[in-house]
C-alpha cells in the first residue's frame, strides 16, 4: 500500500490543502509554497474578529439556503414568532425579496421541517412579532422594524 503525502497550509479562515501519492511532487509543491509565501508581506496589524450583520449576509456572491440559515441561526429556537423574524430577514437581505407575504413564511416554516407547520396560524404568528414592535405590515407584505433588525443581528451575533 502507498503512503499518502499531504501538506496543509491555514492562514486566519483561508486553508490549502494538498495531498498525493508521490513525494517529489509535493516537495517541489512544498518549495513553490514556501518561496510565494515568503514574498507575501507581513501584515502589521491583527486582524479583527469578523461579525457579520445583514450587509454581510446580503453581499452579491453570498448565498445561503433556508435550511443552511436554520441550521446557523435559528435551529433550536421554539418561539414561532422569532422564527417568523428571522425568516422575514431571510427573505429581506439573503434573498432580496421585497415583498413578503403570509404565505413565504409558510413555506420557508414548511422547507425547514417545522413540525405541524400546515396547522400553525401564520396571520397570528406575525400579528404577535408586529405587536413586539418587530414586523411592520404595510400594503399586504410583511418587514421588519429596525427594532426587528436589531433583534435578528444580536441574535445573530449571540450564535458566535
């Protein structure tokens, strides 16, 4: 059996990997690495802890599932109506989706597994969020307040 050869390089979130059967491959990978990486200036300053917000999440070329969504930020949360915020924000920033209907919530309630997410009363689920001042309801589609905003966001950065 053949030995496996693998070099792994992670400089702060970015991670190279190579691996191969032959050694003299990667060691002349090895020293292509080591010279380029040794041209790369050195940056002075550390580098900040990364928190996103909606303009992260919303950035062109970010592309994020309803379930990939649940999964990071929500999964866990039993209240109906904060997983009715998040969703709205979900559609707001991520999918670019202006105007929100009753029904979008449904479905995306139903695309994550809610249990029961056919029987739920979704004009008063949101009717409850627009009372906590988080969803406002104008000209039939639903948006979030920047008290809604705000809450998704702390959430958001009380997952980390």
């Amino acid at each position: 059996m053949s030995e496996t050869y693998r070099i792994t390089i992670q400089i702060g979130e970015n991670k190279l990997e190579l691996e191969s059967h032959d050694p003299k491959w990667i060691e002349s990978k090895q020293k292509e690495l080591a010279t380029y990486l040794e041209s790369i200036p050195v940056n002075s300053k550390p580098n900040k802890p990364k928190t996103e917000s909606h303009t992260d999440l919303g950035k062109s070329g970010i592309t994020m599932t309803i379930n990939e969504y649940y999964r990071k930020y929500c999964n866990g949360m039993k209240v109906t109506t904060d997983l009715a915020v998040f969703f709205i924000y979900y559609l707001n920033w991520i999918e670019k989706k202006k105007d929100i209907s009753t029904n979008d919530i449904k479905v995306l309630f139903t695309k994550v597994g809610i249990p029961k997410a056919n029987t739920l009363n979704y004009s008063d689920i949101l009717s409850k969020a627009k009372k906590r001042a988080l969803l406002n309801f104008i000209d039939n589609a639903w948006s979030l307040t920047i008290t809604g905003e705000d809450f998704v966001l702390n959430k958001i950065q009380d997952t980390k």
